[in-house]
C-alpha cells in the first residue's frame, strides 16, 4: 500500500513539472510605432494562437511574457492601420512599425448573400464609417445612422420616446410603403427598432438597382446590410458603457397670457357684428381669472439612461460574443405616461469544426414597451390641447368646488356659469394636463430574430464554398389601453351613463394580441479564383421565405373598478357594446438568384445580378418578376498614363442600370371578395388576376477619387430612377354597383438625383483630426396616373402627373384687404362679397372676380430638394471631440398648429403673434383681423405653408481616455473613458412649427425632439 501512495506522489509530481515546463515563460518587449516614428498607445498584442496578450502603454511600449509549446508569433493590430504579424525569432525585444490603412480600398464590404472588396466594387454602395456613430447617444439605429449616408434622409417621426423613425433611399418611388428592406446578420427584416446600436459591426447602404437587385422584389426602396459584432481569437474582453441624461424642450412658441387673450377676446367680439353686449368686457374686470401657462404646465425635465455590456473573445477553433443592453427614456410631458423601455440580449457564436466546415449562430432576444401618447396632434391630442387651451382656466379645480374630487382634481366643463346657464366662451379645448394625466395606453413588442448556418469549402484551394442559413424572425404583439372616464358632466351621454364625465364615456378596455413569424431559408455556392491578372466571383443561390401572422382583440366597457386590477376584459360590460374580433394572413417568396464578377489586372471590372422571385400577393398570371442587373467600373488610377500623377491614389469610374421590384401590398389584394349577408351573396370587390409587381429601373453613374494617398476621399454619383405599374386603389362606376375599389398596376413616378460624399483624415500627429461630409439632392415627380384617376386630392395635397407626390395644394394668399374698394375692385364677378377689410386676400388665378375652387394652386412640395450631413472629429492625448450637423434644404410643410393658433377664428388661446394682427388700413399685411366669423383662415391656403428646412448640430461629445494611467498602473483595466453628449444643440431654421424634422405633411401639434445632456463612462477589461 506504502508503495502504491509513492508511486502516486511521483507520478504527480513529474505531472506537476512537466506542466512547469509546459508553461514556462520568455519575455519579448518593444516600441510600436507609426510611419512618423509616433509611438501607438493602445496596441493588441497577441500571442497567435492563445489567449495571451498585452496592450501598448501612452509612448507605444509593451512587455508579453511568451507561453512556451505554442506559436513563437506576435499579431499587432491597431484600429486605421495594418495588421503585422513578426515571428520572435528568439529575439527578446521586437519594435514594429504599423502601416496606417489610409483608404481600406481591400476592405471587405457586406452585400449580403456575398461579400466584395472595396475596390472592385461598381455599383452605388456606401460603407458607413462607423467610428462616427460611436458617438451617437440615442435608441434608434436608424437615429445613428441620420446624416451619415448621401442620398438617405432619416426622419423621426416625433421626439416622442419610442416612435418610429422613417428612412428613405432616393425619395418616395411609390405611393405606398417606401421603407428600405434590412438585412441583419443575412436575415431579412422589415424593421431595426429593435437592434441595440452599440451591437453594430457595419453597415452598408445598397443605393442602386445593380448593388440592391440580388434581392429583387423587394429592393425597390433599397436595401440596408447590417453586420452586428462577433467574438475575435485572442484576448478576451469585457466592455461597460453606461450613460445617464436629461432632456429639456426648447423653442416653444410664447403664448398670450391672460390679459392679453382678453383683450383679444374682447377685440374679436368687436369685430363679429353681434348686436349683443360683449361678455368679454365685463369679464376683463373679474379677479378670480387665473393666469396659467399650459406650456409650462404640460413640459417637465425627461430623463434617459443606458446600460450596455458585451463580452467577446474565442480561440482559433471558436468565437463568441455576448452582449446585454438596458435603455429607458422618461419624456418631457408630466406625469410620466411617454416613456419608453427597450431589453436587449444578442450572442453571437462561430465554430470553426474543421478547416473547410464552419459552423455559427446568431441570436438576438428583446423586449420593448412603450407608454403611448398622442404625439402628432392626434386625438386626444394633449400637445394641441395645451396650445389652444386659455390661460385664465386653471390647472386643478378649487378644493371648494362641488365637482371636486381627488381622483379628478382637473378644471373641465362647464368652467363659469351665470345662473345657473353654461356659458361655453372659454371651454372649448380639453385640459391637456388632465389628458397626461389620464393617458393609460400601453404598448410592448417581444422579438426573437436569429439566424443558424453552415458554411463548407469545397474544392483543393476552398475556391467554392457552400452555406446554409436558416433565419427566424418571430414577434409578439400586446397593445392595451384603458380609457377611464373623467371631466366634467355636460349632460351628454346614454341613459345609463348620465352623470359621468364627458371624457371617455363610458370608460373602455382596448386589448389586443398578436404574433407574426417569418422563416427565412438560403443556400447559396460562392465560387472566387485569381488567375494571374483574372479575377473571378460567381454566386447563385436559392431562398425561401414564409410569412404567418395572426391577431386577437376585444373591447368592452362600463367598468365598475377602475384600478389596474381590474383592466380585464372579463371586468367590463358583457351585455351591451361589446366586440371581438381576430383574424390571420400569409404570404410567401420563392427566389432564385445568381451573381457573377469579373475583374481583369484590378482596373477592369464588370458584375451582373440575376434574381426571379415568385410571390403569392400577387395574381396567377404573374406569380413570378424578374430583375437583372449590371455595372461595370475602370480603375483609371491603375493605368500606365497614371503612374506620374502621384496626388491622385485612387480614381474609378462606375456606371450601372437594373431593375427592382415592390411587393409591399395587402395580401390577396388580386382575389375577388364576397361576403354573405342572411341569404344573398354580396360582391364586395372585383378582383385583378393581371397584378403584378411594381417595377423600378434605376440608372447610375459615379466617380470615386483618392487624393494623397487616400487621405482625401471624393464619391460622386448620378442617379435616374423611374418606377411603373405601381398599385392604385381604382374606384368603378356606380353602375356596376357599390363596391370597393380595385388595385390596379397604372401609375409611374420618377426621381433623380446627385449625391457627393468627402472626406478628409489627418493621423500624422498626436493631434488626430477627420471631417466627413455628404450632400444628397432630389428630384420627385408623377410621371403618369390612371386615365380614370387623373389626381388623387388628400386633405391639404394633390397629386397628379408632373408634380412631386403629396405636392401641397391650396389658395394663394396675397396679402389683407386694406379697405372697401379694395374688395369690391378685386371681388368684381361676386354678388354682395361677405369679405371685410382685414380679412384674407387670395389669388384670382382665372381673373373672373370670384375666389372659388378653381383658384386653388399648387403652393409647396413636402420633397427636400437636397439633404445633407456633417461629421467632425479630433483626438489629442487622451481628450476626443465629435461633433454631427445634419439638414435638409427647400423643404415645405402644411403647419396646422399655426393655422389653429394663430388664425382660428374660435375664442382659443393664441401666439403673440396676432398682437400685429390687422386693426386698421396699413396696420398688417399677413396677419389677418381679430374676429369670430371666417376672416379666410378657414381655407387651405399658402398662408399656412412654411420652409421647414432646417441645419441642427444633433450630436457633441467630448471624452477623455485614462488609457495610458491604466497601462503603467498595470491594474488589468484596458481603458476607462468619460464623456458628455449633447444631443440637439441646437437648430438654425425659419420654420415656425415646434419641430421642422416631423415626418409629417400636415403639422398639427408634434411632440418635439428635445435637447438632451448626457454623462457616461465606458470601461473595457
């Protein structure tokens, strides 16, 4: 036994050495530095091979105990310059000098079902730079993507948390949806709201119809490449960033207070030929009159803060990263019922099985949950509410009021009666703080969307390779809002309600559920080979996707608790006003797709695309659409007469012409409907076996120009894109019965445009500096609508061939009638003219001395003529700057809020504007007089029209790095960094609305974007 126990002693002990041996260590040191002898602080270090590895201090410097058994080689890389790997060669120190990557002509851009070099690539593509997004604070990717991308314009929607946020590629080609398609990780998607943006890794803009028409028919509108960030081989890493700010609303329009609204009031009395005594005189003299800015009352300090932490590292065989993210924005209206909350969870994995087989996953889970609120001047409108609700109504009730209750503290209806009689000349807006209040509608978004694939290398030198890729988008919907009733009794309302408060009344529960997937299987054969001077890329590939979405809802009301408890359905009315409802929908796409690239001694180079897409939206005479594609370049800079013109590094000319397609309609939309009312069959539409897809051809023409070795970098491109067949709602005669309109292929739409991108970057000293600007100008126009449907007439717009889609269409006001004769002389063919001095001017456009429908103009275009973008960047011994402008120019948008503040002739609150109101001939020409009866404010006129464009610094961060303290203090800390953000610092704009970037034609009160104040700390180990 005493011999066993020594044999297990020897055993581990020679173990124990053998593993000292193993790991015994040899130092290797040195300097890196850059092409000027600068050293690089920062630099990975790496061991190949292993785990092991070290950064450089502030002067370049580093010391790397080597493992002993593993690979005697050191990779140093470093972000702007090329990668070196230098064999130790048993040397015990190793200085590097790293080549700075001034253009990353060989970098390798995403295109999604393939990849391409930079420098062979012909078609109108642009890879973000993504060291100018770093900075950008904010949830929304396509928020950190605005201003970055010539020819793109991303618009928010509202400032609300949460909202939407629109993108489009070279304008509107359609009149319906005109979003981009996202590519994520090889996934298809409709919408990124749900990508954390610190997750990004590239992303590439598909302009053109030879870059976007490998993914066909729905390719139209452009297409977005997302890459999110993977695990690397080497040292791992872990990264914190944390960031916490406020945000304040600014450029709010002053208000009248309370004895300047009287007085208006008493003047627009006055001014109203009534017989009766002005009620208003009286009321000037009363003291119980408060003096409320609802502006004030309504906007609070909103709050946002962000968590993100990601780990990534690997080995040879396998890489991984796993990141995490919190993000929450309280908003600026009281009472916290605008808040947004978004969870993020992505894990990225790949595994290398074999040297030809590789295998990976992608995988990203989040939750999103928005607080609602009206936010475009919607109902019920608490942004418009506290506009036009007048300042001598308080906020809350007296105590002593017999209405009074602290579940209802809010002045409602009726506000001042006289014996007992409502008099109804202040109340005729809501209390937008009681509307906050009140706001109960809740709204939350859980999304799985991933991917799995594998990837095999065929052939003796991998030159064809075969991959699989099977991707999940899955979402699931809960949209509930309780409407609990509150206000004050008006007498209104169903017998059994009489009593309760003319807001929400009864009280409803709206509650709906919903979950839609979306499959998504490719397999594509990548083949590429370098023959001497020949160059040769081929790709086809087949994919699969499928569609199924379901919904469920049901509203009740006359609940008798109200407390959160009881929002059931089950807790509301069954007997009377109840509804439910549910319904389904699926459609699918079969592709076939090929790819081919040729280049010859890298300055001749040609690519063709291919794609056939069968669809089921449309009818069975034309399942499938068909979208080739081709482009070709010459590298100029590569020719021989070149070779003295040693400023120009790089010049290539590109030209391409394709075709995409849309599929973005309702399903089934070819299919004729019936329904069944008791016994008779009812026709409901007329169906349109013909449909087919709308079809856009796209022609483009660019330059890409390198100066002083790439420093200065110039793309300019030309683009003609016309879109035909697209999908109107036709309406038939009503002797074929009253039915709904049948979609039909009939209109066609033309856009074009020049785009210019420059930069500049200057690393050549300790003061690092980057200027990065882009300039995108557009021309929209209807080339053709239906002959039944000459024009298409909205609200405020009109649309009709030779004219920008949603062109604003109206009366063209001219000024103020002065006097009498005035009128008379330019109303000379209309009989006893009801106009008065001080009331509108318009145009006479046909000069028969009558201002009716047949004077109206066209009088703005919702179309910027250019968009454009600004980045600067400087760094400087651990402090950096970024700085983001962003625009657009010769842009017009109908301000609602304007009319309604302004020019409304109901006793509302109004701007101090209408103090230059005209009282008398000379005393105004814009503004017209004060009254009650129309003054011709209630037209859709030019008045209303503004420039809405707009120049806004949206981004300024200022940071420090403690990197090179962390180094010589050795604590196991690569970097800490602190910064503040701004965001919104301000905007240059003559636009008198509460925001010029709402997407919206018709401005009716938006939420506004605010100004935000952030401070963070980022901290990688």
């Amino acid at each position: 036994m005493k011999l066993k126990i020594n044999r297990v002693w020897l055993i581990l002990l020679i173990i124990a050495f053998s593993g000292q041996s193993l790991y015994a260590q040899t130092k290797v040191s040195g300097t890196v530095r850059d092409a000027s002898g600068i050293g690089l602080p920062g630099v990975s270090v790496i061991q190949e091979g292993t785990q092991n590895g070290t950064i450089t201090d502030q002067l370049g410097r580093y010391i790397l105990s080597l493992k002993e058994g593993a690979v005697q080689t050191l990779t140093f890389n470093y972000v702007g310059f090329l990668k070196q790997t230098i064999p130790v060669s048993g040397n015990s120190t190793v200085n590097v000098t790293l080549k700075e990557n001034n253009e990353s002509l060989n970098e390798v851009v995403v295109l999604g079902y393939t990849s391409q070099k930079k420098s062979n690539l012909t078609g109108a593509v642009t890879s973000v730079n993504m060291p100018d997004l770093e900075d950008r604070r904010v949830a929304d990717v396509a928020q950190v993507l605005q201003g970055q991308v010539a020819g793109v314009q991303i618009t928010q929607s509202t400032g609300a948390p949460g909202d939407p946020v629109s993108i489009l590629i070279r304008g509107q080609g359609t009149f319906g949806d005109n979003s981009p398609l996202f590519i994520v990780d090889g996934n298809p998607t409709q919408d990124i709201s749900f990508l954390n943006p610190a997750d990004m890794q590239s992303v590439t803009v598909l302009k053109d119809a030879s870059a976007a028409a490998i993914y066909g028919s729905r390719a139209s509108a452009g297409v977005i490449v997302i890459t999110t960030k993977m695990g690397s081989a080497g040292l791992s890493s872990l990264d914190v960033n944390y960031y916490n700010g406020i945000q304040k609303v600014t450029n709010l329009p002053k208000m009248l207070n309370t004895t300047q609204y009287m007085n208006k009031m008493e003047e627009s009395w006055n001014n109203s030929g009534r017989t009766t005594p002005n009620p208003y005189t009286p009321d000037k003299g009363r003291t119980d009159l408060a003096n409320t800015n609802w502006l004030d009352e309504l906007f609070e300090t909103g709050r946002s803060q962000n968590l993100q932490l990601s780990a990534i590292g690997g080995t040879e065989k396998i890489k991984y990263l796993i990141s995490g993210a919190y993000y929450a924005q309280d908003g600026i209206v009281v009472y916290k019922n605008d808040k947004y909350q978004r969870v993020n969870f992505r894990t990225n994995v790949i595994g290398n099985v074999s040297e030809r087989f590789t295998v990976g996953a992608n995988l990203q889970l989040s939750y999103a949950k928005q607080d609602k609120m009206s936010s475009k001047g919607d109902e019920p409108g608490v942004i418009r509410h506290a506009f036009i609700r007048p300042p001598v109504i308080p906020v809350f009730k007296d105590i002593n009021d017999p209405t009074y209750s602290v579940a209802d503290p809010f002045t409602d209806l009726p506000f001042y009666k006289a014996d007992g009689t409502y008099q109804s000349r202040y109340e005729y807006s809501s209390n937008p703080i009681a509307l906050a209040y009140f706001t109960n509608d809740k709204r939350s978004l859980f999304k799985t969307f991933g991917n799995v694939y594998a990837e095999y290398a065929l052939l003796k030198n991998k030159e064809l390779k075969f991959r699989t890729n099977v991707g999940l988008d899955l979402n699931f919907t809960h949209n509930k809002a309780f409407n609990d009733n509150f206000g004050d009794d008006d007498g209104g309302g169903a017998a059994e309600d009489k009593g309760l408060g003319r807001k929400n009344r009864p009280n409803s529960l709206n509650e709906d559920r919903g979950q839609e997937s979306t499959i998504t299987w490719n397999n594509t054969l990548n083949y590429g080979k370098t023959i001497q001077k020949h160059l040769f890329n081929a790709m086809v590939g087949s994919e699969y996707i499928k569609n199924y979405s379901s919904s469920i809802g049901a509203t009740r009301n006359r609940f008798d608790y109200t407390a959160p408890e009881f929002q059931f359905i089950d807790y509301g009315n069954s007997l009377t006003n109840v509804w439910n409802g549910g319904n389904g929908a699926e459609w699918t796409l079969f592709s076939l797709f090929g790819s081919a690239t040729y280049v010859y001694d890298s300055k001749y180079m040609i690519t063709a695309n291919f794609r056939a897409d069968a669809s089921s939206r449309f009818g069975p005479n034309n399942h499938w659409g068909y979208f080739p594609s081709v482009s070709a370049g010459w590298k100029i800079s590569k020719e021989a007469f070149m070779k003295e013109q040693r400023w120009i590094s790089d010049l290539k000319l590109r030209a391409s012409v394709g075709t995409l397609g849309n599929q973005n309609i309702g399903n089934y939309t070819y299919l004729t409907l019936y329904t069944k009312v008791g016994d008779e069959t009812k026709l409901l539409r007329y169906g349109n076996p013909d449909l087919k897809w709308e079809s856009t051809t796209q022609s483009n023409i660019g330059l890409d120009m390198g100066l002083i070795e790439n420093r200065i970098y110039l793309t300019v491109d030309y683009f003609n894109k016309k879109t035909d067949g697209i999908l109107l709602p036709l309406s038939l005669p009503k002797l074929v019965g009253d039915v709904q309109p049948t979609i039909v292929n009939a209109a066609e739409v033309k856009n074009s445009g020049l785009e210019v991108s420059l930069s500049y970057r200057n690393n050549d000293s300790a003061f690092k500096y980057g200027i990065n600007g882009n300039i995108g100008t557009l021309k929209n126009q209807v080339v053709k609508l239906h002959p039944n449907l000459p024009n298409m007439i909205g609200q405020v717009t009109k649309t009709e061939p030779g004219h920008p889609i949603n062109s604003l269409y109206g009366f063209v006001m001219e000024g103020i009638y002065q006097n009498q004769a005035e009128i008379t002389s330019h109303l000379s063919g209309t009989l006893n003219p009801a106009e008065l001095p001080g009331d509108i001017k318009f145009k006479d456009r046909n000069g028969d001395g009558i201002i009716n429908d047949l004077d109206r103009d066209y009088i703005g275009n919702p179309n910027p003529k250019f968009s454009y973008g600004l980045n600067l960047s400087a760094s400087y011994m651990g402090f950096d700057l970024s700085a983001l402008f962003q625009g657009v120019q010769g842009v017009d948008r109908y301000n609602d809020l304007k009319k309604i503040i302004d020019y409304d002739t109901r006793p509302f609150n109004h701007s101090v504007g209408v103090l230059g109101s005209w009282h008398g001939e000379g005393t105004s020409n814009s503004i017209p007089r004060s009254t009650f009866s129309d003054n011709g404010s209630s037209r859709t006129s030019s008045i209303f029209v503004e420039d809405a464009s707009y120049l806004r610094l949206k981004n300024l961060e200022l940071g420090y790095s403690f990197k090179s303290l962390l180094t010589k203090a050795k604590l196991g800390v690569q970097n800490v960094r602190v910064y503040v953000s701004a965001q919104n610092v301000f905007t240059l704009t003559d636009y008198t609305g509460l925001d010029p970037e709402s997407t919206d034609i018709i401005d009716m009160g938006t939420y506004p974007q605010s100004k935000a104040f952030l401070f963070g700390v980022n901290v990688k180990f």
